[in-house]
C-alpha cells in the first residue's frame, strides 16, 4: 500500500527518535542513518552572512541529509528545528540547570519553533520546507516547574524548549498555533506529499 | 509534580484508546470507566429540536459522563465527536464497507470533525468545550484506496471518518486546519486547564 514497486529507498537523517516515530506512524518504510555534523560552522557562517533563523535551520537540515552519499536514488530526508525567542535562538539545553534557566525565561510568554525538513536525491534538485509554530507557556508556579524537571529529568536536554509537547510538556501551555507535527519536529503532511511527487509513496 | 496532594479523582467515562493515551501522555492520573449510553433518543431529540452539530456533541458528551455517579469530589470526563460533511452528521462507520464509501465520499473534500470535551463533579457546574476541525482528503487513488483498507481493516470502524490520524490516516490528508488533539478526539489544553481551575492538577 504505502511503497510502490521499485520505488527509491528512503534514509532519514537524524537521530531524533521523534522523527523516526512520526514516519513510521505514517506507515513509511525507511531506514534511518544519522549524519554527525558540526553546525558550529554553519550557524557562524549564517550569522556573519545576516541569514533570518529560517535559512539558518534550512542550512541545518541540508547539511544533515548532505552528510550522506546516495549511491543510487536513494531519497535523504534531513530535519532540523530551533527555538527563537525574544530575537535569540536556541538549540538543546547543554544541561539540566540550562533547561531550567530557559524554562523561567519562557514561562508566561510566547516563543516560536522554527522548524525545516529537506530531501536530497542524486540527479533531482533539493526540495525544502520550513514551518513556523507559535507556542505560549503559561504562568505556571514553582512547585508545577520543580515537580516536571524532577519527572522529566535529563530528557529535557534533548529538545530545544526543554519540553516534548507529545508528553508532559503540554503541562507547560495554555496556548498553541501551528501544525502539531511541526512542533514535533517534522511537518509529516508536506513531506508526505514531496515522497509522493517523487514516487516513493503510492498516489 | 502532576497531583497536588488531596485533589479530586479523575475518570474518564470513554472507551476510546486514543482519548486514554493523550491524557496519560501528558502525565495525567486518572481511571476509566466507560459508559454505555444509548445515542439514539439524544440524536432524535437534537434532530426533532433543530439543535446544530455542535449542541448534539455537548449533549452526547455529556450523556457519557451523566452515566457515572460521582460519590464525591470526582472528576468525571466525557467526550465526543462527529463529522460533519455536506451538511451530514457521520457517526462511526457500522463496517469496513461502509467506511469504504465514506472515503470515497470524503476524497478530495473538506470535512469537518467536531468534538466535546466536558466536565461533570458534584456540587459544581458542568463545564464543556467545542472544537472544530477542517480536513481536506487528498485525491488518492483507487490503488491506495485498495491498500489502505486492506492494511487498516476492521480498525476503520473505530473512527467517525475511518482513520487514525495519528496513524497510517495522515496519508490521506493535504491539509489540516485546527488542533492535532481535538482532531484526534480530546481537546487537551482546554481540559488541562480546567482541570488545574478545579485543583485537580498543579498550576
């Protein structure tokens, strides 16, 4: 149903279990091969160059998927996602007490995930979408904050807003504007369709 | 971190899995106890009473947590949804045939899914909350049609508009209006905030 015969094989490129999750919901057959860039470069390069935090995270996600060399028609699908708030951006808290810190900064305002996926595929020209959620947090007390990063813990170092808004961190919201899939990390419905136009996913 | 300490117990009074998962997701304690309640008499009467979609919702989202009798301070929790399309009211498709003239119905159409999310505790009003949803099925093909019920079967019965969207159901979409959980069938930030007004989470 899903894969059409011959049709080229699917990589995804990121180690974000998330991701993978969101695909393989979705019924898509893939594999998954995370590339280890360095992003210190690219986010240096895009800074000096005056880049907006949308081409800054398009950059991200081509240089994740470009870390791979299709040998044939593979289809490698890279994703990245940071957080902007108050004209800063952000990636994953480095630590516990860093993901506490930002939670005080965010709490009872509202911040934006910026969000791309990209394919690249040999011989056809790369295709990307960005996607831009808005999220609000509310006022929540000290108590609430104490009792979820004692629950969470160091899971909170692994996303951008300290929170996965598939789990408990839709405690932390009282208001959300954007596709959901987006706020998770991958926005399923264009990629879906991109997979499509290039035959790997029945029409 | 999720119950303050003496708060009031929440059940939820729905069958349905996916309502069970938000709410344990985001970290909610709470028992179910599914009622069985006629939908008949409450449709008919809707109908008799020239009562829009919205208001035949509340009114079987209601008649679900009635179903249970709070003993104290319980939180009973009801829900529902219907589609609408074409000025149609679509209740769960009775058999996999049924569910497959539905989506040939729906293909290439917008619908919608309305859903009720309510409250019922002794000694307090009820409280309740609407949700409306556009989805716009893509123009799939008769081979997808083919697989896709072959893959989801007997499942198809179990949604008003024979998917899972957070599953395999999303490859029938190109555009989606409005919030993952309600179309998923539970509004949760509207309830998560009603249920930390009632103390029954910390703020």
């Amino acid at each position: 149903m899903i894969r059409p015969p011959c049709t080229p094989k699917i990589i995804l490129a990121s180690a974000s279990a998330i991701r993978a999750e969101i695909m393989r919901n979705a019924g898509i057959t893939f594999s998954v091969n995370p590339t280890n860039i360095d992003e210190e470069p690219i986010k240096k390069k895009c800074l000096q160059k005056g880049r907006t935090t949308a081409q800054l995270v398009e950059e991200l996600a081509l240089a994740k998927a470009s870390g791979l060399r299709p040998s044939g028609k593979e289809i490698i699908v890279g994703a990245d996602q940071v957080l902007e708030f108050n004209g800063k951006v952000f990636d994953k808290p480095s630590s516990v007490q860093e993901a506490r810190t930002r939670l005080i900064e965010l709490r009872g305002q509202e911040h934006r995930l910026i969000g791309a996926v990209c394919i690249l595929q040999k011989g056809a020209n790369p295709w990307c979408h960005i996607s831009t959620t808005k999220l609000r947090m509310r006022q929540f007390s000290d108590e609430f904050l104490r009792g979820y990063i004692e629950v969470e813990g160091e899971a909170l170092t692994s996303c951008v807003g300290a929170y996965k808004f598939e789990g408990r961190g839709a405690l932390l919201f009282d208001r959300v504007e954007g596709d959901f899939f987006s706020i998770l990390g991958l926005s399923l419905l264009p990629l879906l369709s991109e997979l499509r136009r290039r035959g790997a996913l029945t029409t």
